[in-house]
C-alpha cells in the first residue's frame, strides 16, 4: 500500500546515511594527512573503534531525534536545510567530544573535518533525492490520496494549497460532510460524500491520510469518521478552527495516561534544549572556574570600599515565573533598595524598568564593574543551579513583572539568561518595548545558532561596554 512507502523510503534513506558516514569516517581514519595517523586501529585500539562507531552512526542517530526521517512531502527547502545544517552541528559536536573524552591520538581537527565531508556528500545526496522525488510527484508517480473531511472555507483552503503544491504528490479524492452543510462555492465541482459513508470509504477507496478541515460546529458529527480512521488504520490529520485561528500549533501529548493536545507559545526541540542545558553545564562550569580570580579581586576592592558585604541578591523571575536568588556582585551602597523610592521619579526607561544611568547609588568600584558587566559574574552559579541560561531574556524583578501586559509575559516562556539579543544591541540605549521585541523574537526564533552568535557578540559588546549603566 502507498502508506508504507513512506516506512520503506526513511529505512532506506538511514541505510543510505549509515553507509555514507561510515565510509567517509572510516577512509579518513586511514588519511594520514587528517586523522594524522598511519594506523588508527593498531595506534588507537578499542577507543578508536568506539569514536570510529560514534562517526558512523551520528548523523543518522540525530536525524532520528530531529525526526528528520519523518515524511517531508510539504517541509519547503530551506527548512530541510535548516535542519540539516543543526544535525550536522550536533554530529560535529558528539564526535568531538567523543575523541576528547576517549583521549585517542587524532589530530584535533579531524573531527570538524569528517563532520564537514560528511555534511557535503549527505546533503548533496539528501537534495539529489527529494529533487529527484518531487520529479516523479509531479509527473503523477509516488502520489498519496487524501480525503477531506469538510467543504466549507477551511476545505477549499486545503485544496488550494495541494493544487498550489503539484510536488508535493497529494490528490485528492473528494470531500466528506453533512448533507445541509453550505459547500464553498469552488467545490462545487467536487466530489462530495456524506458522513455516514465513511466507513465504506475507507474500505473501497485506496485513502492515505483523511484531514479534517471543518468548523467547530461541525466536530460533534464526526465521530464516524475517527471511528473509521481508527478501525481502518488510516492517519488523521485534525485541522479544525477549534479555538479560532490565533493560538499556536498543538502537539499530541498525553496527560494522566490519556492522549493530550499539548499548545504552547512555541515547541522547540527537546533533544536541542537538552544540548544546550548541556553547554551550559560545560560552559558555565569553565567560565566560572576562569572567573574566580576576578571575582576575588572584586570581592577584595567591592569590601574596602565601604566595608559592606560583597554579594548582592537579589530575587528575580525565572521560567514561567518562578522566583528564584540571583547572585550579582554588589556595585551599590549598603541599603540602596530602601532608596529606591526617592529616586523614582527620575527614571529614564520606559515601561515598568527602573533604570537610571548617574544612578547616586553606585559606589566607585560598581560603576567598573557594570561598564564591564563583570557584576553578572557570580551569575555563572545560577545557570550550574538550573536557574537561569547562559543565553536567554534577562530575569525581571517581581515588582516589573506585576506591571507586565499580558503579552509581555511571554518573556518568561524560556529559561532566563545572563546574555541575551538585547545584552549585544545596545542594553541600556534600547527601550522597554523594544527590548520587549528582541526578546520574543528571541524566543520565537531560538537555535543552537543563535545562541552561539549571540554568545560569539557579548564579549565585544561588554569590553567596548556600549550601553552599559
């Protein structure tokens, strides 16, 4: 049946990535030029075979977490790309660490290189065969019958866009919906069948995927045709205006060991935040560690200024809005909190963020300090706790959140940060609303990538201290 070609397509398209990677790895490993030795099994013994596995078998074990393997009739070329360029981000990396942390005898740019040369003849590959699928979609080959549920506006729209979209090899066979159901007038020419023909549809019709694509009103009269979808074995895709048009894309879940739609503002990868939670660990581990004798110069210079404790906590928003202790430096007189109110009145920023920049309350030392946000050092503590980020929107004190639109909330929707798309454009200069912008784009928007241009521009921006008060 057509449904399993699909099966039968991701199977071999891993084969066909399995026996790409490992024939690259493996004749790299015998280049002396770019593994740097002469015989990699004899000199690097059981470690070697075990980081030789690793690069045979990475890029086809992250396709299978970033469900790149999964049909991608209607996925557009550059969000392929898109994810081919992150797998082979995360390949490099795994195989990286691997030959770090086995301490074999390669040169330490072989695996860059083998992940370089096997991101090119994948890709090539990978492009070569959609291209050539699309080809023969288009040409009426490899084609999938869909039925739809409904004929009303929705309907017409799922028509307009297979018609619109010859490559991706839909057709469909008609459409299903109650008798008294008003028919969108480019339908009219369809094939229309009534609900109650469902189940002998799906038994005398060759039907791939059903979709549902009706009015709310509508859903209380299809029970026939999830119970025939179900007894048949054919996939459903649900595309009903249940709650309107503005919420964000749902995704099946299960809650209390029953089946779930899951909306949230957006669905990022877990397998991708599980790598960067892991960077954090690594990286906020190393920067702490390098960090320690500029903490303890602070320290030293923070108490014979004023005598007064050297750490300043403070509590601020984490995910979701879950308050947690941020650590800083202090860079204000003892009791600058009390203050505060006196001081209101002269805000510069808009929004409900009091900043003010000849703030009278930092001390001589501070002002140093936050020219060159070395205050946030103690923050790499944080992000070790589970608390915050090495990138992410900067942690807002409870008293501004309460001032908070509902919209703006939607900063809390991602772990809080110690740099951010803000921290790199400007801080300070930049205004509430603004900044605002930057951060939901930030989440809206967010990769692997992204945080490392993000982390790759913070040092410039804090030494040059552009923004910064």
């Amino acid at each position: 049946m057509l449904r399993n070609r699909g099966t039968v397509t991701s199977s071999l398209l891993m084969a066909l990535d399995i026996s790409l990677s490992a024939s690259i790895c493996i004749a790299l490993l015998h280049w002396p030029a770019v593994s740097g030795l002469a015989d990699p099994f004899v000199q690097g013994g059981t470690s070697m075979v075990v980081v030789a596995l690793i690069g045979c078998l990475a890029w086809p074990f992250t396709f299978q977490q970033l469900d790149i393997y999964s049909s991608i009739r209607t996925v557009g070329l550059w969000e392929g790309a898109r994810r081919l360029i992150i797998a082979g981000f995360v390949a490099g990396t795994v195989l990286g660490a691997a030959a770090f942390a086995t301490d074999v005898p390669l040169n330490r740019s072989f695996p860059f290189v083998c992940a370089a040369v096997q991101a090119v003849a994948i890709a090539g590959t990978r492009f070569v065969i959609y291209g050539l699928l699309r080809i023969a979609r288009q040409l009426g080959r490899n084609t999938r019958n869909i039925l739809v549920v409904g004929s009303g506006a929705r309907a017409a729209q799922v028509l307009r866009n297979i018609e619109a979209h010859p490559g991706w090899g839909l057709r469909v066979l008609g459409f299903v919906d109650d008798v008294d159901s008003p028919v969108d007038p480019s339908l009219f020419a369809a094939k229309l069948y009534r609900i109650e023909q469902m189940s002998s549809l799906v038994a005398d019709l060759v039907v791939d995927r059903v979709v549902v694509a009706c009015p709310r009103s509508m859903l209380g009269s299809i029970a026939p045709v999830l119970s025939a979808c179900s007894s048949a074995g054919v996939p459903l895709t649900l595309q009903p205006d249940l709650f309107g048009d503005y919420l964000p894309t749902p995704q099946i879940g299960r809650f209390c060991e029953r089946p779930s739609l899951d909306f949230a503002a957006m669905h990022h990868n877990p397998f991708l935040l599980g790598i960067k939670r892991s960077s954090d660990i690594l990286l906020g581990s190393v920067a702490l560690v390098l960090s320690l004798p500029i903490l303890a110069i602070a320290a030293v210079a923070i108490w014979l200024e004023d005598r007064g404790p050297v750490f300043f906590l403070q509590k601020r928003c984490g995910l979701y809005g879950r308050r947690f202790t941020m650590i800083k430096l202090r860079t204000m007189e003892v009791g600058a909190e009390g203050r505060k109110t006196e001081l209101i009145e002269m805000n510069e920023m808009d929004g409900p963020v009091f900043k003010l920049k000849l703030d009278p309350r930092i001390t001589k030392v501070g002002a140093f300090l936050r020219r060159f946000s070395l205050d946030e050092l103690p923050q790499f503590w944080n992000v070790l706790s589970g608390e915050m980020s090495l990138v992410g929107p900067r942690p807002p004190v409870p008293e501004e959140v309460s001032h908070y639109e509902i919209s703006q909330r939607r900063r809390l929707s991602m772990r809080p940060g110690i740099t951010c798309t803000w921290q790199v454009s400007g801080r300070n200069e930049i205004g509430f609303q603004e900044w605002v912008k930057l951060d939901l784009e930030y989440i809206d928007t967010w990769s692997l990538g992204l945080d490392l241009r993000i982390l790759t521009a913070t040092l410039p921006a804090v030494f040059s201290g552009r923004g910064a008060h």
